[in-house]
C-alpha cells in the first residue's frame, strides 16, 4: 500500500508498456506500438490575434505512436482534465521548435500549441523522435531547430518500442500543476 492508503500496482516497465498499449488499442485499433512516452504534458493554445498564449484543457501523459495505417504516425495525450484526449497527426504539415521545457508546434489546420513537459529531458527526447519521424518519412525536410544526432536515412522501423516509459496512465497525485503560460518573446518569433 502507498502513503494514501491505496493499494499500487507494481508493475514492471514490459508490464506498463503492455497496459498501456492496451489503452491506447482501445481509442484506436489501428495503433500498433508506443515509441516514446512523456509522463506528464500541460498544453497551450496561441491566440495570432491578441498574440498571447492561454492553457488549454489538456493534461496527462503523452505517448508516440506508430500506426499499422495512415495517418502513421500520432501523438496522443491522455488526457486527465476531461474525457476528450488529445490526437495530433505528425506527418504532413507537421512542423515544430522546440525551447526547453515547451515544444511549440503547428499544426495541418494551422493552429499554434505548446507542450509543456514536467521533464525537460522529455521534451528533447520527443523533439528527437520528432526529428527522426519527418527526416525519416517527409518529402520535404522537416522545419524544425532541433539538431538530430542521427542519420537521416535511417530507417524509423527500427526504433527501439520502449525508449521512454516513465509511470502508468494514472496521474501521481504529487505532480506539480503549471499556472503560468508562456511568457518568452521568442515563443512569439517563432509564429511570424
């Protein structure tokens, strides 16, 4: 039993990973495997208009995925605020920067977010991966300021299934929640 009272399951990374592809196949069946996970995100949504940033109503654990049909690859976030999850496809119009601890991407329908990630180490993980997803399969270079250590020609099958795994779907109810939004000028520059 925890501290609180509950009883815990203690469930090894392999045990985690199966359960929470099991989630994920229920949302969508087409998913077939979890390349990265982040154990907890908070989004943003930017307003062009009034050229400000405001929390959306997404939080919880992000996961990389690889679908057995297009489009191939997604984010999810599972999102522990309200019931919708959040789906965001990374091919096509997909682009990103990203300034540790936020990503910062638009997406095909031309909307603005940020991801904030609990761990920073995270967020350079997922970027990475990002990385690797639009060299690996985009016709076009992907527009992105991320230094990837890694060819470009390497082929993306062969990414390991597990790179990060960090906790259940569960939140922790010690994790700390962000307030604050975004305030750096160059959230703004990247926009323009």
């Amino acid at each position: 039993m925890s501290q609180t009272g509950k009883l815990m399951p203690n469930l090894d990374q392999q045990s985690t990973k199966v359960l929470n592809l099991t989630v994920l196949q229920r949302i969508d069946p087409f998913i077939e495997e979890i390349l990265i996970t982040a154990a907890h995100v908070t989004f943003y949504e930017f307003n062009i208009e009034s050229n400000q940033w405001s929390r959306k109503d997404v939080e919880g654990s992000l996961f990389v995925v690889k679908r057995n049909t297009q489009p191939r690859f997604q984010f999810i976030v599972m999102n522990r605020r309200n019931t919708d999850n959040l789906v965001e496809n990374i091919l096509g119009d997909f682009e990103y920067e990203v300034q540790v601890p936020y990503l910062l991407y638009r997406n095909a329908s031309q909307e603005v977010n940020g991801i904030w990630f609990y761990n920073a180490r995270e967020c350079e993980e997922v970027a990475n991966l990002f990385t690797r997803i639009l060299n690996a399969y985009s016709k076009v270079p992907p527009k992105s300021k991320v230094a990837s250590s890694k060819s470009e020609f390497e082929e993306l099958e062969a990414v390991p299934s597990m790179l990060v795994m960090e906790g259940p779907l569960e939140p922790s109810l010690n994790a700390p929640t962000a307030t604050e939004a975004p305030e750096d000028s160059s959230f703004i520059s990247y926009l323009v």
